[in-house]
C-alpha cells in the first residue's frame, strides 16, 4: 500500500521506510514553536524536565503575537517571562514588539519553515504550513516542552481525507470561500484524527497567500494537518524566504484515503459562516438582510497583503457604513510596509477604517475590538464560537477579506458584486 | 486501580475551548485562576456547583478548536475527575493525556448518562458504571504507548524516566 503525502514525509522523520495508519512513532522536529500564550505554560513544564537546556536553540520560534503591545501587567509578565528564556537560552528566532508578526504568518515569511519539515506548534492554527507541502500541527505547552527539550514528538500516523480542486475559481472568490465551503461540506469535526490532502489542477490558479489561508483553517474541520503538493510557486516562494533546501515528497499513486471529495472552484460563491461554529456555511446568495457593527480584516488566517490588496480594492474611493467599526490589521511587520508603500493603509485611513500594528487581538477576544451584548460583527478570522470575540451574545461571522470590506461599506452582510 | 466517582454535568457536541477558558482569562496560567472561569461561556453555575470529583460528559468533539492546555488545566484544577465524551478534539485529547487529566471515549455512555447521574469510571479497565441508572457501559483503552505516559501521571514523568 502505498503512502499519502503526510505518511511520507511522518515515516521520513522518524527513520522508517514505510509507517502504517494508526502506527505510533516518534519523530525528529524541525521547528518548534510557541506564542505569548503557550510558552510560558511550556517553560514552566520545561522547569519539571530533567533537561539542561533545549535541544536546539536555532531551531525554536518563539513568537509575542496574541496580546502584544501587552495590553495589561498579566500579559506582560508572560511576555517577560518568554524574553528571559529566550534570553537565557539564547533562542535566535525570538519575535518581540518591533519585529512580531502573527506568528502563522511570520514564520514562512521569515523563512523558517521549508517543504519536507516537520513542525509541531503550541498554537493550533500551526498546519498554516502545509501550504508549503510541510506537515505542521498544533499541540499543548506540554507538547512545545518536551518538543523543546528533546527536538522529537510522539504521532499517531494519520489517514487522510483528498480534496480534488478542479477548475478556476471566479473573480472574488479566494481561498478563505475555498475552505469554508469545504468545513461547511465535512463539519467541523469532519477531519478529526486525519490529514486533508489536497490535489488537482486547480491549485494552479492558488496563489501561495490562498494556500496558507486554506491550510490555516484545517483545524477549523478537526484535521490533523492540512497539506498541499509543492509546485513552481512553492519552489519560488521558499526560494525567495528561505536559505535551507525543500525536501519535496509526493503522494503515492496507489495511496489510500478514507474518503475522497472533488471541488469544483469555478462552482464556488462568496462564502459566510453564520455562528457559532465554522461549518454553518451560506452563499452569499442566500443571506438575507443582516446589519452589522463591527467588521474586522487580519488573524493569521487573511491578514496577509493580498488580503489587504483585496480590502483596499474595494474601500478605494468609498466610506465605510455610519457606525461600523472597521478594524484592519495587517499580519507582519513587513506586510504593515507592504501594505503602506502600496497605498493601501492611506485607502484605509480615508475609508473611515482604523490600522493596528500586528497582533491578534480582536481574532480571540484579546482586546482591540471587544464586542458587546447583542453586537454583530464580520471577521476574516477562523472561529466563530460562542464568545470568541466578546461577549457571549454577541455574533462573529466568518468571510473572505473582499466580502468584509463590502460589508464595511454597506453595513450589512454583502458580497463585493452588491456594491457595483 | 485508579478511579474516578462523582456526579455529572452533561453537555453536547462541539464544546470548543473557548467556551471552556474563554481567552480573556488567558492572560494568566495559574491553574486557579483559569478554575474560576472554567466553563463560563456554557455553564455560569459550573464552578459553583462543580465537587472535586465530579465527571463531565458530552458528545462529539469536546474540546475542539484552540491548543491552549489551560482548558484541560482548567477542567482539572476545577476538581473535575475524569471527561468521558462519545469524541474528542485531537489536541484536546493529546494535551488531557498529556497533563493527566483523564479522558475516555464511549459512545453508548456520552448518549445515555444525564446531567446529575452518579457515575464510576475505572481507568484500568474502561468501564463506566451508572450507579443511578444501574448501566454499565465499556469505554474504549488506550494504546499501550499512551496508556505508558498515563501510568507516569503525565509526559513530563514519562520524559524525566524515559531518558
Ligand atoms: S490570529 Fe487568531 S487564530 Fe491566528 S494565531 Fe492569532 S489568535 Fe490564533
């Protein structure tokens, strides 16, 4: 039998020359990374650990995203806990105010993840990667510890669900209505315990920035992972960022899947999903009249600059609705530049929208962009649970960055084509 | 023979870990800190009423969503003895596992067993006993690997006597 893509590249890492569905193995890491959140947790464990020091200080990532600037003492004193260990341990890739991204984002951008690596990350949106054809998964600060320590985790080899994209997406549609019409197809625990593959020739038309998107929101099905076969745009990407080689690793032919979905993305609509969970999907077609509040574009999953570029497209010349508060986040430092050197933070600005430095903020409820009882708001982010963004009545309805702006400038729920 | 015996709260599919610890307590990792919200965004009166001991149940994929280990440190530090659920959320169930908290996975008793039901649960067998039903219902073990890290009370243990 042969190997999905995932198998291989779990086998590969774990010395073996073939692993077996349900196999339990023990796997060398490349990247070990952890958040603002999640590493104080693990140093803490780490402090348990027969251990002298990590395993390899070149090869952790230690990222100060979700409630940075601090927004109160408690947080800063986990950042400052994270900056004496990165301190002590002398971690190179330590990403503070200044040089911080949204660490999904940062982390290709900074070149730290090629094709071929096996990257575990105290954050559960870390499968980001597989759009590089990398196998990437979120664990627990325990995981991160032990993943600090030793430079192994322990897997499970999963099985694997193929999704076939075909044909070519239509204009405004975008990676994020991709995937969310794939959670609205499986559920959101469609996935669990296995790998998304994807395949076919419509990821041609993909451009890097949809894949990260795509692969970003495999958790939001229950996936393990979600991976993407490395072609030309992968090769240039990781050659642009990245100083180490990609190892590229291919599905077998005669590999199995649990199940195998075909998507049609020349089918596809602008897609939103309804709370409080990501699988509640409609078409843009089939929304009814929703008035908003608050409309927020960034989050790991589309704060990156063809986010903006799609945003910025449609708020050029245009004002957003009385009374909606438009919050625009670009992901990174860079993409902050990016996105400035371009226009589009002055389109913004003139917009009526506001422009932070990165963070994830509102994405978790953190800060900067709180709802209150009642309030609607609709976010380019991944999780629309309840209380995800503030209180507990309040509504989060998850869209492509082209269906934010239109919604910020109609003030209700509307696809780009409303406002033509 | 470890054990766990309590009374139960009961609820459905997809509890997400936002609901558990909501991130806006997230700026602390004191495990007592994170009790004192446990559940708030589903449940108002869980820390209230919660007894050391006491077992949750729910359906499919509890825990879904975030990798924060704070929410299984949460549910364990609340007192909670045991989550039994027809499934679980993958990082969910790596970090309970990880942490010592103990999770089983049973079908027949996520369906059955209700909100104040008397429940026993033997870790060394799987086997959940319904003291107020007067039901039995037959977990599923861990693999032997897993069942290694849970008999060291959590990988930190199994690490330190592993190397
Ligand atoms: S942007 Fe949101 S989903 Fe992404 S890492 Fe930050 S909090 Fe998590």
């Amino acid at each position: 039998m042969g190997m999905t893509m995932t198998q291989k590249i779990l086998a590969a890492h774990a010395g073996l020359d073939h692993v077996e569905v349900g196999q339990l193995i023990m796997a060398q890491l490349d990247l070990v990374l952890g958040n603002d959140i999640t590493s104080p947790v693990a140093i803490d464990v780490m402090k348990d650990m027969d251990t002298k020091g990590v395993f390899d200080r070149e090869r952790i990532a230690l990222v100060m995203d979700h409630f940075v600037p601090n927004k109160d003492i408690k947080s800063a004193e986990h950042c400052k806990c994270v900056r004496e260990f990165a301190c002590q341990h002398e971690i190179s890739h330590f990403y503070d105010v200044g040089q911080m991204g949204i660490e999904h984002a940062l982390l290709p951008e900074k070149g730290l993840v090629v094709a071929g690596d096996v990257v575990i990350g105290a954050d559960s949106h870390t499968c980001t990667y597989g759009a590089l054809g990398a196998f990437s998964t979120g664990v627990g600060s325990t995981d991160m510890a032990a993943g600090m320590a030793t430079g192994q985790a322990w897997f499970k080899v999963p099985e694997a669900i193929r999704f076939k994209l075909v044909g070519k997406p239509g204009p405004y549609i975008s990676g994020k209505d991709i995937i969310l019409h794939i959670i609205g197809l499986i559920g959101v625990d469609g996935a669990r315990y296995q790998s998304m593959e994807f395949d076919g020739e419509g990821i041609q038309y993909l451009s890097m920035d949809d894949r990260f998107t795509i692969a970003n929101m495999a958790i939001e099905g229950g996936a393990k992972n979600g991976i993407f076969p490395v072609d030309d745009q992968t090769l240039a990407y990781i050659k642009e960022h990245a100083d180490r080689k990609p190892l590229v690793y291919e599905a077998d032919a005669d590999a199995d899947y649990a199940a195998e979905y075909t998507i049609d993305l020349s089918s596809l609509k602008p897609t939103v999903s309804f709370p409080h969970l990501p699988e509640n999907t409609r078409t843009i077609d089939q929304i009814e009249d929703i008035a908003i509040d608050q409309v927020v574009i960034g989050s790991c999953t589309n704060g990156r600059l063809s986010d903006l570029k799609a945003a910025a497209e449609i708020l050029k010349g245009r004002k957003v609705a009385d009374r909606v508060r438009t919050i625009i986040i670009p992901a990174t430092q860079q993409i902050y530049l990016d996105a400035m050197q371009a226009g589009y933070l002055k389109t913004f600005i003139e917009a009526g929208a506001v422009v932070s430095t990165p963070t994830c903020g509102p994405c978790l409820g953190g800060y900067m962009g709180i709802l209150a009882a009642g309030e609607r708001c609709v976010s380019t982010t991944n999780r629309n649970f309840v209380g995800r963004m503030g209180d507990v009545t309040s509504e989060v309805y998850l869209a492509s960055p082209a269906v934010a702006a239109a919604s910020a400038v109609t003030g209700r729920i509307s696809g780009p084509a409303d406002l033509i | 023979m470890k054990a766990a015996h309590g009374k139960v709260f009961k609820y459905g599919d997809n509890v997400d870990t936002d609901v558990i610890i909501p991130a806006r307590y997230l700026n602390s990792s004191d495990p007592a800190d994170l009790a004192r919200h446990c559940m708030e965004d589903i449940d108002r009166d869980f820390v209230s009423r919660v007894d050391t001991g006491d077992i949750i149940v729910a359906e499919k994929n509890f825990g879904c969503g975030s990798s924060r280990e704070h929410a299984p440190i949460a549910i364990k530090a609340a007192g909670v003895s045991c989550v039994i659920a027809e499934t679980f959320a993958r990082i969910f169930y790596r970090n309970a596992i990880n942490i010592g908290l103990p999770i089983v996975e049973c079908k027949e008793a996520a369906a059955d067993i209700e909100a104040g039901d008397e429940v026993e649960v033997d870790f060394d067998s799987g086997l959940i006993t319904n003291h107020t039903r007067k039901k039995t219902y037959q977990g599923q073990a861990f693999p032997p690997f897993m069942q290694k890290i849970i008999d060291a009370e959590g990988l930190v243990n199994y690490i330190n006597t592993n190397r």
